[in-house]
C-alpha cells in the first residue's frame, strides 16, 4: 500500500473486507490519519469501541481556569497512554490544537468546578492525586499510584489551585535536576502517566 503525504496508507488494494468496522470512505480513497496500523480504514466510532473495550482504569484531570494551552497536550498523551477519562475542571471551551484529533478519540468530560469534580469522584471511589511541586508532596517514583485513580494537574504557572490541592488525597512531584522550579504541564503529566503505565499496565 503506498504511502500518502508521509504517513498513512492509499485507496484498499483489491477486494473489499466485509467486517463492518472498516469505512467505506477510507477504503475509497487512503486513510491518512494518525493512528497505529491496527486501526487503518476503521471507522471513528468502531476505534472508539475497540479502545473501550481496554482502556486504562486511570483518569486525567484539568484545572481549566485561564484557557491553558497544554489541555490539548495533555488529552494527547492521556489517548497515548489509554487513559479512561480526561475531565476538564472550570472553563468548558479549551484549545483543542494541540490534541491533534486525540480527543475524537478520547472520553472528555467537564466539570464546572472542583466541588462537583470531588463530588463525583467520591462518589466513584476514585482517589485523587495531585501533582504539584508542593511541600509535602512525594516523588513519583517513590509515590503509591493506586490502578484506579485520578491524576489532576494544574494550570501552567500557578500550578493547582488551593482548592484542588485541599481536595486530593495525596500530592506528587517530579524530581527535578536545573534551576527551573516547576516542569511544563503537559510534559509532567506525560512522564506521570508513563510511570503509571510502566506499573500497571499490561
């Protein structure tokens, strides 16, 4: 099959599959997009499906208070990595750029504050742990990282809010070696969720 534009693959060679997975479309004329060959000329909803049915039982969340542009980063690395669920904390509208399509593919939900956001994760029975360089927080490496849990970073700057940081039960950094004091927020929670998977997932 020829690639087309760098990356994907052209027109389905030959006779047509039958599984109803595979999208008329895309068997037409190339499937271009940015997913792993498994999932090439499938269609949307069949992919989400197939994700679905094996996705990591850890959740992303996102204070959303100044319209950060690393949400869409994060959402990225959160379908990398199979995450559950990104939840968005505050602000509904976000940069969705830098998702790059990811979150077709990944359950987003919003929360119009931190009150309803623990509300529901207590009600789910889902830790919270925040991420942020703070005083009593403990190294990731070293820190416990239970399967089912949710994983809540802050604004780039401010970090988490008094709020969040009030409302998780525990707290987690990334050790760090410069002179820079904090990490950018969509490279600390790829390297958290990294260390979750390296632990838990297959």
């Amino acid at each position: 099959m020829d690639e087309v534009r760098g990356h994907g693959v052209g027109p389905w060679p030959g006779e047509w599959p039958t599984d109803p997975r595979y999208d008329p479309e895309l068997l037409t004329h190339g499937d271009t997009r940015n997913v792993i060959d498994r999932y090439r000329y499938w269609r949307m909803e069949a992919i989400v499906a197939d994700l679905d049915t094996r996705r990591h039982p850890f959740h992303v969340a996102i204070e959303n208070w100044q319209h950060d542009m690393n949400i869409g980063s994060i959402v990225r690395s959160a379908n990398a990595f199979l995450a559950d669920t990104v939840h968005i904390i505050g602000r509904r509208r976000w940069n969705r750029r830098g998702a790059m399509v990811t979150d077709r593919y990944q359950h987003v939900v919003h929360h119009p504050d931190i009150a309803s956001f623990t509300a529901w994760a207590a009600g789910e029975g889902i830790p919270v742990l925040a991420i942020d360089n703070v005083g009593d927080a403990v190294p990731v490496d070293r820190a416990e990282l239970p399967a089912r849990c949710v994983l809540l970073f802050g604004q780039e700057g401010p970090g988490l809010s008094d709020e969040a940081l009030a409302a998780a039960s525990g707290h987690i950094e990334i050790t760090q070696y410069g002179s820079t004091r904090s990490i950018n927020a969509s490279a600390a929670a790829a390297i958290v969720m990294y260390e979750w998977c390296r632990r838990h997932a297959g």
